[in-house]
C-alpha cells in the first residue's frame, strides 16, 4: 500500500470514529464518546478539525483545562480555523472572563467563512455582557494566558432575586455556547443545555403546578397511542421567570431559525425580538399562551409526535426538566427513573436517526418542531421528526414546556 493510499484509509477511519463519537455523545454516552474521538485524534493527530471535535467532547465532559489544550492544538495545525476560537471563547465566558472571550470571538469572526453570521452574532452578546460596544482594545490577546486568576468580569447575584430580571436572564442566556449549540441543533436538530435553570428556580415552577392561580387549562392524557400524563397550560400573564426566559432565548434561536431559512434559500425572516414576533402570531389570531407544564408519574409517557397547531409556527422550541432524576448507578437515590427525552426521523424505521437524551434537574433542550435541516448532496432540504418522552418506571418527571409561539 502506497503511503498516500495509507493516509487516506487513515482519514477515512478516522472520520468514521468522530462520527461514531457524536453519536455516542448525542445519546448522552458521554465517557463512550470521550474513548471514540481521543482514538480519533490518535488515528489522524494532524487533523485539526478531529483535534475540535475532540475538545467539544470534553467540553461536554465538563473537562475545561484538556477541551482547551485541544482547541489550542486544532489552531496551532491550522490558525485560520474559526471554530475553536468560538468554543475557547464560550470556555472563558463560562469561566466568567468575558473580555478574554471577547477577543478569542474577534478571531473567529476575523476567520469565519464568508456569510457566516453566527460568530459575528455571539460577539455581539459577549461585548453587551460587559458594554464592550465596538472597542475590543481593552481585550487580553487571545493566545495568551494570563497569571493567576483576575476577577471575573460578571458576578451573579443570588438567583432568588433575579428570576423576573430580563436583564440577568439576557446576560445567562448570551454566555451559553451558541456556537456549539447551532452546530449541534443543524446537525443533530436537538441540544441539551446542562443546568440552565437551578434547583430553587425548579422547586419554584414545579410548585405551580397545583396553582390554579397560573393556568388556564389542564389535559389528562390516558392513552396508549399519544401518551399517559397531565398537562397545564399557563394563562396570561405569564409568570415572571417563564417570560423573561422566553424572552431571553429568543432571539439566540431566531438567529438559528433564519440561518436556516438562508441554507434553504427561503426568503421569510423571523423576527429578532420576541415581541414583534408575537405580533405576527397575534395577526393570525394565535394569542394563547403556548408554556406549559408537563408532568408524568409511573408508566407515563409521551408518544413521537409532531407539533402542528397554528398557521404561524417557529422551527424551534425548548423544554426544561423541573424535577431531579435519580443516579443510575445508585438503587436508592430519589428522583425520577426512564423518562429520556426521544427524538426521531420520519417515517420511523432501521434507517431513521433516533436519539435517546437522559436530561436531569434543571437541564434544557432545544429541539425542531417539526423538522430538521438535513444537507442533500450540494442543497439543504427539510427532514420530517417527532419528538417525545420514554416510559417513567420510577418517581415524578415535571417538565416546563416552550413553544416559541403561540396558539389559537
């Protein structure tokens, strides 16, 4: 075997375990994928865009200090790369050294691909974190570490103070790694975001459900084809901490949604404010409120479906998990059991994509309505999905449910 023959029967085993990584990954199997893409990045080490995915895995991990040596390695085989300055950006934003992303973000966008917005889009978020504007001369070099630790450029109040502040929920929501999270959502059409919501903000929204005060209408689902649990539908106003959490995400997942209508060469354009786009709802007669929570005992469920009410819909919507989900390594620790978050192809079958997300206390999705972006050949199309919730075999699962827009 010529050498050149070798190399790319490297390449292409190489790419074969970065996708068997991501699909681990997408099953929330995180340590599996961990083990797949470091064997990746042994196959073909001179791989940058393997040294990125590598530092994405371990970012999910949790496992900051090693996701950053690997973004750093990606950009020393290819220092025009725009991807891993996002990620090591998101990395410093999560560690509260916003100028510091803010500088890595100007790289990336410095480097991203022609018509790409979505770096320029979290710059933005990141300079309104700390009122950069457009100066960025106050910004650390991004290649270099400084000593110590300096002081965090924001310091969060206690959340108990801060759940009807749209103000802190803009600044929570613009530090999230939307880079990462559009990759994720275009490729895969679902993401988990880890603790969005704490354990108070929960207890908080949990309790709601036996508030008449807050809802409007309730659904007791009981039957094999859709499902086995109770629904409350939130009446307006809504309560403070799910309006200024919808208000928040918007316009980070407007951004997604018209990137994709971009990909697909579809003239509309969805609004940048939630506002207006509620305005838009309300001129097709859907002004109900859409938020609700979901809850499920033993055996419950909820079946694959497809979201289909209303003439104006938005391609995304979010789900936060409210109550705590036992150890599974661990017989007697409280918390739901089964209950994973489902998301499948359409028509179902051998060949269709399914995803199994184990999502805990506190944790979010962001999942397509009722399709996803698919790429076919040289063009973008639209792939048909459900979504829905495994059997509950143990305990209580109490779920916050976002459309994104609102119904009849």
């Amino acid at each position: 075997m010529t050498l050149k023959k070798q190399k790319e029967k490297q390449r292409r085993r190489a790419r074969k375990m970065a996708e068997e990584a991501w699909e681990a990954a997408n099953n929330h199997n995180l340590q599996l994928a961990e083990k797949i893409i470091r064997r990746a990045v042994a196959t073909q080490p001179e791989n940058p865009v393997l040294w990125n995915d590598q530092g994405m895995v371990l970012a999910l991990n949790q496992k900051d200090d090693e996701a950053e040596d690997a973004f750093r390695t990606a950009l020393s085989l290819a220092p025009d790369y725009a991807e891993p300055y996002a990620h090591l950006a998101a990395i410093q934003i999560r560690q509260g050294y916003t100028r510091r992303a803010v500088a890595l973000q100007e790289q990336a966008v410095k480097f991203a691909p022609r018509g790409e917005t979505k770096y320029l889009d979290q710059l933005a978020s990141y300079r309104a974190l700390i009122g950069h504007g457009d100066d960025s001369a106050a910004a650390a070099p991004a290649a270099i570490k400084a000593p110590g630790k300096p002081k965090r450029d924001v310091e969060p109040a206690p959340a108990a103070a801060l759940r009807g502040d749209l103000e802190f929920w803009q600044r929570r929501i613009a530090a999230l790694d939307w880079c990462g999270l559009t990759e994720q959502l275009t490729r895969e059409g679902c993401a988990l975001v880890p603790g969005l919501l704490d354990a108070d903000a929960c207890l908080d929204l949990r309790s709601m459900f036996s508030d008449d005060a807050h809802l409007a209408k309730t659904v007791v689902m009981d039957a094999e084809r859709f499902g086995n649990g109770t629904y409350r539908y939130f009446q307006a106003p809504l309560p403070e901490i799910v309006d200024c959490l919808r208000r928040a995400v918007y316009p980070h997942v407007a951004r997604i949604a018209n990137d994709w209508q971009a990909l697909l060469n579809e003239p509309e354009r969805y609004p940048f404010e939630w506002e207006d786009f509620r305005k838009e709802c309300a001129a097709a007669g859907q002004t109900t409120p859409t938020p609700i929570l979901l809850r499920y005992g033993p055996g419950g469920f909820n079946a694959l479906h497809r979201d289909l009410r209303g003439r104006v819909f938005f391609p995304l919507q979010m789900a936060v998990v409210l109550s705590p989900r036992a150890e599974a390594a661990d017989a007697a620790s409280e918390g739901f059991r089964g209950g994973d978050f489902l998301f499948c192809d359409v028509p179902e079958g051998k060949k269709s994509r399914r995803r199994e997300v184990a999502a805990g206390l506190g944790d979010a999705l962001l999942f397509c309505t009722r399709d996803r972006l698919v790429r076919v050949g040289g063009a973008y199309g639209l792939q048909a999905v459900k979504h829905g919730v495994a059997k509950i075999t143990e305990g209580e699962r109490t779920v916050l449910g976002m459309p994104f827009h609102e119904y009849r």
